[in-house]
C-alpha cells in the first residue's frame, strides 16, 4: 500500500516539475514568436501591419484652435494697458486624410515620403462656425516692426499709416488660421500680400522626409535619416540643437518597456523634443505607455542647460532666464514667432502674468502620446501647441508708443488629436495583445500548477517517509522490549538451576 502511494507521489512530483519546466521553456519561446512577429509586421514595407497604418492613418486626425479673443484692444494701444483675452473655440477641423506620397524606395533600407496637408472643417465639433469675427493682434503690424532694426523704424510708421492699420483688427477664423489679403503688405507692394497663420497649408507639405524601414534592423524603424534632404538642421547654429532626433512621433521602434524617453521631431516648432514615461494605462483594452512633455523641455537654460542654444534673443528674454517659451523667428523668416504650451503652462510667471485670462493647467494643457510598448505603434496623440507672436516698444511706431514693455502676445492654441478607432483596435487585439495575454496566461498557470503539483507530493512523501520512519522506530523498541523480557526470563531460569544444584550438594554433604 505504502509502495503505490509513492509511485503516485514519485509520478506527481515528475508531472509538476514537468509544468514547470514547460511553462519556463514558453518564456523565451514566446518571446522570441513575439520578436520574430515584430520583426516581421513591423517594417515599413508594402504587406505589413505598420507600413498599411503608416502610410495612412486609419483613425481621423484632428485639429482643434482655441483663439484669443482681445476685450480692450484701445486701452492696450493708447494707454498700454495690461492685455485681456477670452478664448474662444474649440474650431475642429480634420487633417491629414491623405495618404503619405512615397516618393522613392532607397537601396540603404530607407524610404521617402512626404505628408500633403489638408484641412476639412468639422462643424458639428466646433463651438461656432469658422465664420465668426474675433478681434485679435494685427499679424503683420505686429510683425513688421521686429523685421526692420530702430534706423529703419520711420519708414515703418509710413507704410503703416498708408495701409491705416491698427495693432489689433477685426478677422474671421478661417481668415486668421488659412490666410487674408493684407493691407501692410498690399501697401510695400509684397510678391504675396496674403498673410495667416498657417497660410499656406491645403496641399502644401512641410517637406520631404528619409525614414528607416527597419528591414536590416528593427530598432532603427521609423527613426529619421534626413528632412528636407539634410541630416541635421541648419536653424541653431549648435551641433546639439541641430540635432534631428527620432521619429516623427506616429509611430516609434518596438519594445519601449524599460524607455524612460522618447524621442522625435516635429517641423512645427523647428526642433526635436522628448518626451518623459508617466504612467501605465489602458487604452481600449490595450496596454500603453504614456509619455508627457515635460516642463525641462522648454525650460529656460539655467535649469536646463541643453536649452542653451534655443535663446537667440537676450534682450526679450531677460538674458535666456525665460523659461517655458521657444523663438522659432530662425525659421519662420526672422517674423518674431514663440512657441509654447497652451495658456503658458510652464512658462515663467513674467510671461503668464503679463496678459489677463489664461488658466494653464497640466491636464488640458500638456502634449501626451500613448504607445503600446510591444510594436511602438502611437495609438494616441494630444499634441498641444500655443502661437504667440512678440512686439516691442517703439517711440517711432505711432501704434506702439504706448506699449510698456516686449509683450509674448497668445494668437491661438491647437489640439492635434487621433484615438485609435474601435475596428484598428479590435483588430490590433486579436492580432497581437490577446495573443500575448494568452500567452502570459498560459505561462503563469503551467509554471502555477506546476509549483502546487510538485509541492504537494514533495511535502506527502516527506510526511510518508517520516511516518515510515516512527513506525519502524516503534516496533524496534517492542522487539527490544521482548528481547529484554526473554533474557531476563532465561536469567531467572539459570539462576533457578543453579540454585537448585546447591541446594542437592548440600544434602548429598549432609
């Protein structure tokens, strides 16, 4: 009986050992079906799951403006009074609906693109028609100024008064986003007399792009080799801002578990950025990784010394102490444009203080990116940018006498969204996240019920061979007993006959 209780327990503690060993052999086994999935569906060839969502996204893009509407635009200009602004909006259109125009396949494992623009308006998402008047900052009378050194400042003040143009006007969103006629630059007779401020856009590009495909090695896929034919930027005049880094921030190369940063370039601000791991989440039943801009991103250069080669302008920026604010005027043809996060979040409170109505705060205002961690794959995107524009005192300039000090003027702020849409997701779950779920499943309980199974039969034959062990003890100590018994018994028996044999050697002396 004692003998097949422990060939059950001997068969348990093979069967559990068996599981895991098996559950540990489907670790790296089901990572190396993972790499090799990735490795496959995630280069930017003709076939594959990332080339069919990179060349178009499947989820629309949008993009929403909140403007800035000016509520004393006569108290600011005669008496230099502290400027108050509304935000008006959202106005959502939708963009980029248009494929990526491949424009050549490359022998070193690369391909370039560029992306058209195009800009639907959306009416039920917007808070008004695009139609509506807001009175904001005169664009090019603003601009004008900083374009044409003090000497020159004269003539300025002429040509303005020509055009009779105010530092504030009257314009609809459509006009002040996608561009208007002009009147500045109707009166010096410009080649172009059209102004805004993304004028030009519908079927425009920002430029021709040379990405990795990552078929010789996926951890280069999507990662930028050039932009407009150049490696690195000419705008900075500093091998390190110059930098082009990263991808263009759809999509990033696969396994970012253990990323702390991101990094990627965007011609919207003239630069590349990074963005820092927040926190774990779930995204339509998908595990993703979200990553924020952090506030050191546009700090000024005394907390991040990085940022060094950004200041270009001492004077306005109080010798580069600035921070939360980037110039980008060497790459918008020298107009004085500032970028930075919407309401001036992370900006230093010279330059939230100095106009009234802005609330920044993280949650509405930060650029977040959510990235599945397996494929690198961008499944949301809130990219959040404000455009200021930044004019000066000018005794010369009629419209600007009464102006105090350099003023970070708010224009308008953007909100680039795109969600992964249910069917991409659906599809990117059974593809690839329920399987790796199943997998872990899989893992877990063999490696589990394995760990329980050679437990519990360790621990019975343990508990046998003690039992066995006590038993074998007890009936050593009864044999000994009866040993004991059966030679005390045989002393007596001698000494009985011993004593007999004196007792008849007496009698026989007698």
């Amino acid at each position: 009986m004692h003998c097949d209780k422990r060939n059950l327990f001997y068969i348990g503690l093979a069967l559990g050992a068996s599981l895991l060993i098996l559950g540990g052999v489907l670790i790296p086994v089901g990572d190396k079906i993972i790499h090799e999935t990735i490795n496959k569906e995630g280069v930017l060839e003709e076939g594959t799951l990332a080339y069919e969502n990179w060349i178009q996204t499947g989820s629309p893009v949008y993009r929403q403006f909140w403007l800035f509407h000016v509520k004393n635009p006569s108290e600011i200009m005669n008496h230099g009074a502290k400027p108050m602004l509304e935000q008006r909006g959202p106005y959502t259109y939708r963009i980029r609906q248009l494929p990526k125009d491949i424009v050549s396949v490359n022998s070193n494992h690369t391909i370039s693109y560029q992306q058209p623009f195009s800009a639907v308006f959306q009416p039920n998402m917007s808070a008004g028609s695009d139609t509506e008047q807001i009175t904001a900052l005169n664009l090019a009378a603003a601009a004008v100024p900083s374009l044409y050194p003090p000497i020159s400042h004269d003539f300025v003040n002429l040509v303005l008064n020509m055009a009779k143009a105010s530092l504030f006007q009257n314009r609809t969103v459509a006009e002040l986003l996608w561009g208007y006629d002009d009147p500045i630059l109707q009166a010096i007779k410009a080649k172009d007399t059209t102004t805004g401020l993304f004028y030009p856009y519908n079927g425009t590009t920002d430029g021709i792009y040379n990405v990795y495909t990552g078929k010789d090695d996926i951890n280069k896929v999507a990662v930028i080799e050039s932009w407009m034919n150049n490696t690195k930027l000419t705008f900075w005049d500093d091998p390190y801002c110059d930098m082009i880094n990263g991808t263009d921030a759809s999509s990033f190369p696969p396994f970012l578990h253990d990323r702390k940063q991101l990094h990627f370039f965007s011609s919207d601000i003239c630069r590349s950025i990074f963005a820092e791991f927040e926190l774990k989440k779930k995204l339509k039943g998908i595990p993703v990784h979200r990553f924020v801009i952090p506030p050191k991103a546009l700090a000024s250069s005394l907390e991040n010394p990085d940022n060094h080669c950004y200041c270009k302008d001492m004077s306005v920026s109080q010798n580069c102490t600035f921070g939360g604010i980037l110039g980008i005027s060497v790459c918008k043809d020298k107009k004085p444009i500032y970028i930075s996060l919407p309401h001036f979040l992370y900006a230093s409170d010279e330059i939230v203080n100095a106009v009234d109505g802005l609330s920044p705060n993280k949650e509405e205002h930060e650029t977040f990116l959510d990235v599945e961690p397996v494929t690198g794959f961008t499944l949301q995107v809130a990219k959040r940018i404000q455009i200021n524009l930044m004019f000066k005192p000018s005794k010369k300039i009629k419209i600007l006498r009464k102006i105090k000090k350099p003023i970070f003027f708010p224009i308008v702020w953007l909100n680039e969204t795109g969600t992964v849409d249910n069917k991409t997701a659906e599809m990117f779950k059974n593809t690839l996240t329920d399987r790796m779920t199943a997998l872990g499943f899989a893992q877990l309980i063999l490696i589990c019920v394995g760990s329980l199974i050679f437990l519990l039969c360790a621990a019975a034959l343990c508990n046998t061979a003690l039992n066995d062990k006590e038993t074998e003890g007890s009936m050593e100590e009864e044999a000994a007993e009866q040993e004991g018994s059966w030679q005390m018994a045989t002393s007596k028996t001698q000494e009985r006959k011993t004593l007999n044999k004196l007792q008849a050697a007496i009698l026989v002396n007698s």
